[in-house]
C-alpha cells in the first residue's frame, strides 16, 4: 500500500494509504477514494510548497516549471508536453531541443506533398497524428502559435 497523493484542506498531503492508483496528465498516482476524483497535480500546483507532494507530482511539476520557464508557449502547451514528454529526456534542456523533440514525437515523415499552407511541394514533408501532411518548416511555424491542425483543427498530440 502507498500513501495517497491527494491534498489535504491544510495544504499538506492525504494521510490514508491506498492500494487504488489513477491516471493523471499520463503518469500513474496513488489516490484514497476520498481524492480519486479530482486532478492531485493541478491542486498541487496551487500550494505554495508543494515538496510536500509524491515524488512522481514534485517531478511533474518541477519538470513543468523548466518549461514554462524557458520558453515562451501557454502554459496549456506546457502542461501537454510536460504530460508527453516528462519521463523521457532530462529536465535541463534548452527550450529548442524541447521543442524538436516535441515536434518529432508528434509530427510523422511522410512522402512529398503539395503542403497546403504555402502551395509549394518541399522533400521534407510530416504527417500530423489526424493524417494531414504539411512540409515541415510550415506546419512548425504554426504549432508554434496553435497547436491545432490547421484543415481539421484537431489538436495535435
């Protein structure tokens, strides 16, 4: 059994200890049936110290922290990268690598294609996860202000 992960009125972490454990922003947490339903690193993330927290939710958070800290992307962008990348690369890495790791964990090399953002056919063309194929210098340039498609407007991730 481990200790919940959940926060407590007094700002401090759940006493109880569960066998029950849930998925939050992709990572797995212990949490008491008391807490199983809300979000433990968002409430966290509101605590003035959250040293308090699980390891795995100071990490998160820290990890999070880095990000915001060294770019300049919403902070909604951050949580997802956070989410999607936190457990795979180091936390110190500057924001650029960040980024083309987070671009090519998501964006797919595909066969040429006539992109349709800039019209022209370019060799080094992507596929976003919903099937639409940009070249990559376009498709980049927009992630970088929405990270949606811009045919379906699904999110990319």
């Amino acid at each position: 059994m481990e200790q919940c992960s959940g926060i407590n009125n007094r700002g401090c972490r759940c006493l109880k200890k569960t066998r029950q454990s849930y998925s939050c922003y992709g990572i797995e947490i212990p949490l008491c049936s008391h807490h199983k339903t809300y979000n433990p690193i968002l409430a966290w993330s509101y605590s003035a110290d959250y040293t308090a927290a699980s390891e795995v939710i100071v990490k998160w958070l820290n990890f999070y922290s880095d990000i915001v800290g060294k770019s300049v992307i919403p902070s909604w962008l951050a949580v997802y990268i956070t989410s999607r990348l936190y457990e795979q690369i180091p936390s110190d890495l500057p924001s650029y690598d960040l980024m083309r790791i987070f671009f090519n964990s998501v964006l797919l090399p595909c066969d040429a294609v006539e992109c349709p953002i800039c019209l022209t056919v370019d060799d080094e063309c992507v596929t976003t996860p919903c099937g639409h194929s940009y070249c990559r210098k376009c498709i980049v340039r927009w992630m970088h202000k929405k990270v949606q498609c811009p045919l379906c407007r699904k999110i990319i991730c």
